[in-house]
C-alpha cells in the first residue's frame, strides 16, 4: 500500500502556503506578543535595586520576582498547554494576554512581596502558554514552505526585548518609577489582545480535537525528545555565561562600567539578525543549521576562555556570541512542533520548558563554579562544556532524518 512522502518530516503542512513569500500580518503581532513576553522577564533584573528599595526588602528577596517567573515558565508551557486544549489557539492566546494583563496590574498597585510572588507566577503560566501557541499559529499561518521563518520572526520579537524593551522599562521606571513600567506592559498587552482578537484568523471547525491523552502520546518520540535536549543544552550553555557576562565583562576584561551596556545591546542586536537569519535558513536546511550553530558557539566561548582579559577580542566575541548561540532555538521549535504530531502545540510548549530549564542549569552551574573559587571565567568553561553537548542530538536528529529519507519506500 502506499505510504506517505516525507521529504523533511519537519510537521504538519498548512492548508495552504503564502504564493508570494511575503509573511502575514499575524506573524507580526504573535512577535509584538513574544516582544512583550520576553520584556517582562527580563525586566525586573534591571530595575531590581528600585523595587529592592520601594518595597523595603533585600536585593535577594526581590530576586526571587526573577526566580519565581523563571519556575512558573518552566511549569506554564506544558501545563497550560494541556489545559488549553478543548480551546481553540485564538482563544488561548487572548486568554493568556488577559492573564498577562490582570498580572501587571497586580504587579503595578501591590506592595505585599507575597502577593507580587503570586502575580509573577500567574503571569509566567500565560507567557508560557502564548510561547508555545504564537509559534504554532505563526507557522500555520505562514504556510509549510515559511514555517520556519515566521517561527524565526516570531522568536526575534522575543530577541528585540533585549535590544528595546528592557532599556525603555528601565529609563521608564526611571522617570515615572518602576510601577509605571509595569503599567506600560499592561497597556500594550491590551493593544496586542486587540490585535489578536481582530487579525488571528477564527477557529475552523475541528472534528478531530485531541484529548490530554492523544496529546501526552506525543511523548512516545525520540526525536521529540533529542530536540528538547538539544533546546536544554543550548540555552543552559549560553545563560551560563550571559548570567555573569557584566562582572566578566568589568572585572576580567577591564572594560570600562559606562561601555558595558553598548556592548549588552551588540548581544542583543547580534541574537535578533541571528535569530531572523537561522529561521530563514532552517525551512530548508534545519539540521545543518541545529548543528553548525552550536559548533559556533562551542569555539566563541572557547575563545572567551582563553582570551577573557583581553577587552577587544571579547567585546567581539559576544557580539559573535550573541549572534550565533541562541539563534536555533527557532528551527528546534520548528522541529519540536513537526515530531510532536498533531500534538504540535504541547511540542512547542515543551521545547519553552526546556529552553527555560536550561537557563537555570546552566546559571546554576556557572554560579556554583564561580562560588567555588574558579574565578568568573568559570561560566565560559561551563557554558562551553554545555553547549557541545548539543551537538549529541542534533547530529542524531540530522543521521536519522538522512536515514528515513534514504530508505526504500513500499511498492504499492
């Protein structure tokens, strides 16, 4: 009997793919969403002495705002992602904007450590939840043919946080103080909830809708899971060195404090044209891309380590570092919602989980290495040793999709 042609075994194809290569609207309002996701993540580590000092607690205390968010994105992805499915992406996507709407405000009037705990919580749970389903309704959106691409701009908005949206919360906060940064997410996630209610096109009817245990048989793939290791190892090896870029920066390097932030933004600048051109990449070419982008990365912070004193070479290198380390996270989303099966949304959700858990492995390491009196460059000997472990699955993924491709097919 005949069997089906799979030429990338990448995912499901779109009803229909965009004839002209140009991207829908859509695309571009999921990376607004993603835009504002990553911005409230990131925000609190850079307005934390304000908050420390408002609230009248301790720096570490306020921190756990950044650990608790941290832990609710690991959990959110997949969690929410099953209890979403008896709604349609549409309607997840707006319920997690308002979720993230009711957070900020929360965040934005309240004054109890506690309370705020709870809102950072429940505002992670919904950026989780929007992660996994933006990617999945982009690419369907976008057509078989642009998949990865528009994950890949999608993805980039999350990368514009760093370069924009962090830096307009902090000089925000430090002119209406830092309430009125988390008044100004909740006012553009409302502007993005009306993008979305009137550009994501409405549910069709779905006869076939899954249930959490045909959702859970996703789990039974391989490949799923060398994905979800090769997104836990590439995150955890770059975090591991971005979480301690600053003192690496000041302190080994000897670069002047007023410089580091420019070169923070050369990071941010280089991880979103990375990002945009990977995605461009990986709609034809994603193993190749899964495996030469961890390569890079594997001898930039090879070279950080050997050359971390010398102040040019290493604004050069996080440049390069910032270009290249996470810019596959896209084409392994791309790759995750194509293995899961029709189970497509809960892969792009686990692949957040992962990306996020590898975040905190790899800080968690580099922090212990540090703290263990092996000086800063610790995190680039701990980052480079992650990072290579990455080439473990993704060399296997690109093996195994070889192997199918090349294997007879059944005569009918």
């Amino acid at each position: 009997m005949p069997t089906r042609a799979r030429p990338t075994e990448i995912g499901p194809s779109a009803e229909s793919d965009t004839g002209s290569g140009r991207l829908p609207l859509v695309v571009y309002i999921l990376a607004l969403g993603t835009f504002l996701m990553l911005t409230t993540e990131f925000i609190v580590a850079g307005i934390l002495p304000d908050v420390a000092s408002d609230l009248g607690v301790s720096l570490p205390v306020a921190s756990s705002l950044i650990t608790v968010f941290a832990i609710g994105m690991v959990v959110g992805a997949p969690t929410m992602t099953l209890l979403t499915l008896r709604l349609s992406r549409k309607h997840t996507l707006l319920a997690a904007l308002s979720v993230f709407f009711v957070g900020h405000v929360i965040v934005a009037v309240s004054s109890e450590m506690d309370i705020l705990m709870v809102a950072r919580f429940l505002t992670a749970l919904a950026t989780g939840a929007f992660w996994a389903v933006s990617a999945v309704v982009a690419g369907d959106a976008a057509g078989s043919a642009l998949r990865s691409r528009a994950i890949g701009v999608v993805g980039a908005g999350g990368s514009l946080a760093t370069v924009l949206g962090v830096p307009l919360g902090a000089f925000l906060a430090h002119q209406v103080g830092w309430r009125g940064t988390f008044w100004a997410l909740a006012a553009a996630s409302a502007v993005a909830a009306l993008l979305v209610a009137r550009f994501v096109p409405a549910p069709h009817a779905q006869a076939g809708r899954l249930n959490v245990r045909d959702a859970l048989s996703a789990l039974r793939s391989g490949r799923l899971w060398a994905v979800l290791l090769a997104c836990l190892t590439t995150c955890g090896g770059v975090l591991a060195v971005y979480s301690f870029l600053v003192p690496l920066l000041t302190d080994v390097a000897g670069i002047p404090g007023m410089f580091v932030p420019l070169v923070l933004t050369g990071f941010g600048v280089g991880s979103f044209l990375g990002t945009l051109v990977a995605g461009r990449l990986g709609d034809r070419r994603p193993h190749a891309v899964t495996i030469a982008v961890p390569t890079v990365t594997t001898l930039v912070l090879l070279a950080m380590t050997i050359t971390a004193g010398a102040p040019v070479i290493t604004v050069i290198l996080v440049v390069l570092l910032g270009l290249f380390g996470l810019s596959a996270n896209t084409v392994l989303i791309h790759l995750a919602v194509g293995y899961a099966g029709r189970a497509a949304t809960l892969g792009s959700g686990l692949t957040v989980a992962a990306f996020n858990a590898g975040t905190a492995l790899g800080t968690a390491l580099a922090g212990a290495a540090i703290g263990g009196g092996l000086g800063l460059t610790a995190s680039t000997v701990v980052g480079t040793g992650i990072v290579v472990l990455t080439l473990i699955p993704a060399i296997g993924l690109a093996l195994t999709s070889r192997a199918r491709t090349a294997a007879p097919r059944p005569t009918p």
